[in-house]
C-alpha cells in the first residue's frame, strides 16, 4: 500500500519511502492476528504491514527500471537517427565515440584507460574531417551530451 505523500515521479524515492515505512511497521511489538495461522506475515498485522511496503517497493523499483530501459531506448534510437544524419563515416565515428566517452563519465570512469583509448580515437576521426564536418560533430555531440543531463542517468547502453 503505496503512501499518498510518495512523489510518484521517482520511483525509487518511493521505493525507499517505502522500505523505511516496512521497517518502521517491524520495530513494533506484535499485533498478533486473532485466529490467523500460517507464516508470520499472515499472523501478524505489523508484520503483514511490512510486507504491503515491502511489496510497493519492489513494484516502484520495477518501474524505475522499466523508465531507464525507455530511456536507454529513446537515446539509442536517437543516435541511430543522428547517424543517419551525419555528413560523412568520420564524423559518426567521432559521435559513437563520444557517445560512449559521455556513458563512461557518468559512470565516474572518465579517467580511466578505456576513455582515454575512445578520446585517441575522437582526436584521430578530428583530425581528418573538414572543419565543416567538425562543426556538425561537435554539435551533435553536445545534443548527446544535453540528453545525458536532462535524462538525470545513463541513458545510453552502446552494446546495443
């Protein structure tokens, strides 16, 4: 049984929200069931309280789950569709890779060994595009990196 004061557009808030009302309803003394039999959360009224948050929880962090696949999703059909539109093989190249470099820094591995091999790899298809092309890339690579910020997670899953 969800709260009415959850904020419903964040669901694992929600769901911790709820995990802490669950505990709150298991730090009180029995309320045994009168008649009731069974497992404990069928004999007793706090215990089966808990298991209604408990039960809320997990369905707010299924959705919270469900909205970063569609998330995932929409930015992976946009760069699809950025691809599409790209000039040339060098300047998508330089997209995909700075897609990606965009998902390690979210994942706090900006500094690691794999983005500095995608930056040589940015710098490389750089290089070797017309300053026209430059331009495009560079632009379409900030709208990438504009979705990261307003999707508040990453987005983007470049195994796909």
């Amino acid at each position: 049984m969800s709260a009415p004061f959850l904020d419903h557009d964040d669901p694992l808030r929600g769901a911790l929200s709820e995990l802490v009302s669950a505990e709150s309803s298991l730090n009180t003394y029995t309320d045994p069931i009168p008649g009731a039999t069974g497992y404990i959360s069928e004999t007793d009224a706090s215990v089966k309280h808990a298991m209604e948050h408990i039960h809320a929880a997990f369905e707010l962090v299924n959705r919270a789950f469900r909205d970063r696949e569609t998330a995932r999703s929409r930015f992976y059909r946009m760069q699809l569709k950025l691809a599409d539109k790209t000039p040339n093989e060098r300047c998508a190249a330089y997209v995909a890779y700075g897609a990606a470099l965009l998902t390690l820094d979210r994942q706090g591995l900006g500094e690691s060994n794999e983005a500095e091999v995608l930056r040589d790899s940015m710098d490389v298809q750089w290089y070797l595009m017309p300053e026209s092309d430059q331009v495009h890339a560079r632009a379409m690579v900030a709208v990438l990196g504009e979705q990261f910020e307003t999707a508040g997670h990453d987005p983007g899953d470049e195994a796909r």
